[in-house]
C-alpha cells in the first residue's frame, strides 16, 4: 500500500513526540571527561623539528575519535616552540580548530617558552575571558568541577626574540589577591592548574602548596613543565590528615613522555589517566645518528611502565 505524503507526515510527527524514539543512543559531549594537553613546542619554520607537530596531529586525531567527545580541553602552556614566535602559534592553530569545530570547548595555559601578546594575536578571543588584565587567568566550568588555570609566565613581551625568558614560574601580585579573596570560598571541587610545578609558586608570603592545602574546595593541583608524567604529595602539614595530590602531565610530541591525559569524573573521584604513545630523549630515534640498544630497551621499559597508569583524586565537599 502506497502512504499518502499527508499520512507519512503525520505520522512521523507523531513518532518524534515520542521520548527517546530518534534521540541519539548517547550525548555528543560529555561533560564529565576532559582531556589534558600539555608542552606541545610546534615549531612553525621551515626547516625547523617538524616531529613536535605530526604528533600532536596524533592526539587530536584520537580525540576526535573519542565517542563520546570530551566537553573540555585544558591546554598547559608551552604551545610555541621556544621562543614564542608567531609562525609556531599559527602552524598549531590548524589543529586546535579541529577541536573547537567539534564542539570542544578549549582552555589555554601559558608556559616559559610561550609570548602572551604574540599568542594574543593569533587567538585574540582568550583576551576576554581572563580574571586578570595583563595575563591570561581563567575558570572553566566542567560540570560538576571547576578548572582554574593560572598564569606564571614571567617572560616580557618585549624580549629579544631569541630570548627564551625566564624558566621558572611566578605569579603576578594581582594574580595573588585574586587567588588569596576567591578560592577560599570556592563552591564547587576545583582543580588548580598552571604549566609550573606548584613548588616554583608562592600565594602572598607562602607557598602555593600551603595555600591550597587550606582551600576546601581544592581536589588537586596540575601541572606540565617536566614533560614526564609523576605524581606528587607535597607534605605542608604534618599536623593533618590532609594531602593534596598533583600530577605532571606528558608532552604531546617533544621529548620525555609522549601522550596526553583524560579526565574523567564519576561520583566522588577524578581519575586521570595516561594515554603514552612513546618515551624518548632528546629526539625520537628516528631522528637520532646513533641509538645504543640499552637505551632503546629503557625506553621502552618506561613505556610499559607507565601503560594503565592512572591518578585517582577524591572530590571535596566544600
């Protein structure tokens, strides 16, 4: 029997109003997984290392064919090869569109080897939403956390081109009375982050560690730099009970640990997880004249090492 164009309309129309019939089997986004990439040093001149950016091309890749998708990404700085230059924040730009065009909602940290006004121009947009003028602090709501990411960039924008800046972490005195008036009253679980490990930090006349330590909603502290994945348990008080959990994350394709982190949430714990592709120092070995075998052997022993391993932070009720 052949259906009327009338008919099959009604009829369908009937079928959508009902709950669940043509809704997707699961969500697009997932608002309770996040993925963690850190010290991504595309270089974006010819003739420069070109490894950096076909492995982070790697990782987007496997985001993307995540289902489903990771609501968030939080990028931890060391987005530039070394020195800050235009043409690496314009080679990697390609690829982090792919994410934002996903639907991926990107939050972007500042590391050493980063340069804020010349990343401003290629991604002026993240101008608006920092807490604090002159430096790119934010807060991303991730449903049923939050991510705070500071900025301890020390290098000026007005340094020679070749010159790297300092290496150490340090955050602005705005950055600290901002820090010192709102975590303490923070809301919800809240994990703090920067490129530099929390012992380079101070809040006021004390250690970030300490700081946080007395925050209640703070769940645990991330961070890159190293381009090794390690956890840590910074001791400030040996009169409480209390511990604060941080975890220095891969690098997405330069030396040290190769891979990048998700993060997900379920009830009252964050696990992290390491996705790690590879180890190796300084270059892949592809790249280097001679290899000895007991390195390559090392190498490898790191990676199964590392393969499962995973971060459990316990969520605070603040």
């Amino acid at each position: 029997m052949q259906l009327s164009r009338r008919t099959f309309l009604t009829g369908f129309t009937a079928a959508a109003a009902v709950p669940g019939l043509f809704a997707d089997p699961q969500p697009r986004l997932d608002p309770n997984l996040t993925v963690l990439l850190s010290d991504i040093h595309v270089n974006g001149l010819d003739g420069g290392d070109k490894y950096p950016r076909g492995k982070l091309a790697r990782v987007i890749n496997d985001i993307l064919a995540m289902a489903p998708l990771p609501a968030h990404a939080i990028l931890f700085g060391d987005i530039a090869w070394l020195h800050g230059r235009r043409e690496d924040y314009l080679a990697s730009a390609p690829e982090f569109k792919r994410l934002s065009d996903a639907g991926i909602k990107i939050t972007w940290g500042m590391g050493n080897h980063d340069r804020r006004s010349t990343f401003l121009e290629v991604h002026p947009d993240c101008a608006q939403a920092t807490k604090i003028p002159g430096r790119l602090v934010t807060v991303t709501e991730a449903g049923p956390i939050d991510f705070i990411m500071l900025d301890g960039l020390q290098g000026t924008d007005d340094r020679g081109l070749t010159d790297m800046g300092p290496g150490n972490g340090k955050l602005c005195k705005d950055q600290q009375d901002w820090l010192l008036a709102e975590l303490p009253k923070w809301k919800k679980p809240v994990f703090v982050c920067s490129h530099f490990p929390v012992g380079e930090l101070s809040v006021g006349n004390q250690k970030l560690a300490r700081f946080l330590h007395a925050c209640p909603a703070v769940a645990g502290y991330l961070h890159g730099h190293d381009h090794r994945w390690y956890k840590n348990l910074p001791i400030e008080s040996w009169s409480s009970p209390h511990v604060l959990r941080t975890l220095c994350l891969p690098s997405t394709g330069y030396w040290g640990d190769i891979g990048y982190v998700t993060l997900r949430v379920a009830g009252d714990r964050a696990v992290a997880a390491l996705h790690e592709y590879e180890y190796y120092f300084p270059k892949p070995k592809e790249e280097l004249k001679q290899l000895r075998e007991e390195d390559e052997q090392l190498w490898k022993a790191i990676c199964d090492e590392n393969r499962l391993a995973t971060c459990t932070f316990h969520l605070p009720r603040p």
